[in-house]
C-alpha cells in the first residue's frame, strides 16, 4: 500500500511539473520575441528556475509514487540545499539591507537620497558600469522620468514640492535640493543667477538633456538602491514563509524515503 506521504509528495509534484511548464514558455517567449534590456534581466534566470523546477518535480515524482529510492534521494538533496540557499539569502538580504535610509527634507514632499547611506556591497553593484549601464537602460525604457515630466509640467514649484516622488524619481529625474537649482518644470531645472550652491559631484552632472537629467548622480543610484532595498525586505520576508513550506515538504520527503527503504528491505527479506 501506498503511504499517505508518497502521494502527498507525488501530488505536490505533478503541481509543480505542470507549474514549470508555462515558466519554461514564457522565458523562451521572451527570448525570441523581446529586444529589452529589462527582459533580458530575467530571461535567464527565468529559463533556469523552470529546468530546475521540472528537474526537481520529476526526480520527486518518480521517487515517490514509483518508488525508485536513487531519484527520491536526489530530489532530497536538492530540496536541502534549497534550504539552506533560502536560509542564506534571507539572513544576507536582512544585512546589506540593514543600513539606507532617505532624508527628509524641509519643505519637501519627496525624500532625497545619497549613495553612502547604503552597504558597501550594494555600493560596489551600481558603481561598477557594466551593471549601471544595463540599469540605466532599463530606467529608460521604463520611462520613470518622462512620465514624470508630462503630468508636471505646468504645475508650480510649490506643487511640485509637495509631490510624494518615488526613490527613483528622486534621485533620477531632478537634481538635489542641495544644488540650489531653480524649478521650471519637473524634469527642467534652470541655475541660480549666483552659481550653483555645491560643488558635489551631482551639482555638476545635473544636465537639463532629457536623455541625461541626474542618470549618472550619486542619487540616481542611490535611489534605485532604496528601491531594491524595498524589494529585497518584501522578498526576504516572503522567503521566511517559503521556507517554512519547504521545510514541511522536506520532511514529508523524508518519511517517503523511509517507506521506500522499508518497503525495499521488507521486500528483500520477503524474496531471499
């Protein structure tokens, strides 16, 4: 007879299998049928996930329910590395988001941000320029500012001010408050009559080319780290849950894997 936990384990297989099967398309979709920098973000680790979540689901289902002891050991193995990948990434998601924050600023409805607020480690991701360069891209393609400009462009510095701006819009599309830069529109900024207030690296790379804007400032990475920090925190937190999922399915596992060994030696024993 077959135990509760092998058809518990087959059943959460055939799930998985069937779950696989869409990811694996839509990652070969959007590899022949996408030119963005932004898709080819996941393209691959959308591919990966899928091979691996069929690979997984099949050596489980096998093991379980045709109760070949060799694939349901693989499919243990793997769901235990799973476990400590998951541990490992939740605990380093917790520390190099530990630290960043943005500042409030008098008057301001936004926050603004600066890169030395956040880990060195993320620091050292966005400063390299292969990586900010792919990010850029994928910021224009989002159109984060233009969206931006054409539903503020005939409000008044005022009203802008008081606009609840994202990290991005923050850091990307206008130049910080700290320059001294006068307000025309939400991606136009004119200089002071009297000079620029700072001479900080983002005061001078500030450029009113609406294909530049605050692209290359400090802020402009500074502010896409707020966001991933916003992210990652979300995706830590979820991952908790997961792997508590996976930790019950592990352990299911294992009690069919202990069946497939008895059953084995009774059937041994039984046929000398």
């Amino acid at each position: 007879m077959i135990r509760i936990s092998n058809n518990l384990i087959g059943v959460l297989n055939i799930l998985t299998i069937i779950l696989s099967i869409p990811l694996f398309i839509s990652a070969i979709y959007v590899s022949h049928h996408s030119n963005s920098q932004c898709d080819r973000f996941i393209r691959v680790p959308l591919l990966v996930l899928a091979i691996l979540l069929f690979f997984i689901s099949l050596c489980g289902f096998i093991g379980s329910c045709c109760r070949v002891t060799f694939f349901l050991w693989i499919y243990l193995f793997i769901m235990f590395l799973l476990i400590l990948g998951l541990m490992g990434f939740t605990v380093f998601a917790f520390v190099i988001t530990n630290k960043g924050a943005g500042e409030v600023i008098s008057g301001r409805g936004y926050k603004e941000y600066r890169l030395g607020n956040y880990s060195l480690w993320l620091q050292k991701r966005v400063r390299d320029e292969r990586n900010w360069l792919k990010i850029k891209s994928c910021l224009s393609e989002a159109k984060v500012c233009s969206s931006l400009g054409r539903g503020a462009v005939y409000e008044k510095a005022a009203e802008f001010y008081k606009m609840n701006l994202t990290p991005i819009q923050s850091g990307c599309c206008k130049p910080p408050s700290f320059c001294g830069f006068i307000y025309q529109n939400a991606t136009f900024w004119s200089q002071p009559k009297s000079g620029v207030k700072s001479n900080e690296k983002d005061c001078l790379t500030w450029s009113n080319d609406q294909n530049r804007l605050c692209f290359e400032c400090e802020s402009c990475k500074a502010g896409v780290l707020a966001n991933l920090k916003h992210d990652w925190r979300k995706v830590a937190i979820v991952n908790v849950s997961v792997l508590v999922f996976v930790i019950i399915i592990y352990s299911i596992g294992c009690c069919a894997f202990r069946n497939n060994r008895y059953d084995t030696g009774h059937k041994t024993r039984a046929y000398p």
